[in-house]
C-alpha cells in the first residue's frame, strides 16, 4: 500500500492542508505557521507519507521544521 499524499499551500500566517489516499482527496483544514503549531502537525505524519509544500518565500522554513525534532 503506497502512503498518503499530502499538500500544503502556504499563507502568512496558515498553511491549507489537504491529503490523498486511496485515490480520495480530503480537506484536513488549516495549520497554524507557527513553529509549534507546524511541528504538531509534522508528528502526525506516517513515515511513508509524501509531503509537498507550495514553492513560496517562507516554505523552506516549514520544511526545516518538518525535519527538526
């Protein structure tokens, strides 16, 4: 079984958050950008899941935050 995939479109102040998986796309709402908010959500992220963000200004420090304990 493949992963999910999730994206985010990425705002000043929140991230827009939808998934695919099994061929179905769901609306997972909206994320803070704040370090702690972003963080929350990352752990809820399952090891085979592909994350791609919105190529903006501030999209490379979400995904440092992703990575980041």
């Amino acid at each position: 079984m493949m992963g999910r995939f999730i994206g985010l479109d990425i705002h000043r102040a929140f991230a827009q958050v939808a998934m695919v998986e099994d061929g179905r796309v769901t609306d997972w709402g909206r994320v803070e950008c704040r370090p702690e908010a972003l963080r929350e959500f990352a752990a809820q992220l399952r090891p085979d899941d592909q994350v791609a963000l919105e190529a903006t200004g501030n999209a490379s420090a979400v995904a440092v935050l992703f990575r980041s304990p």
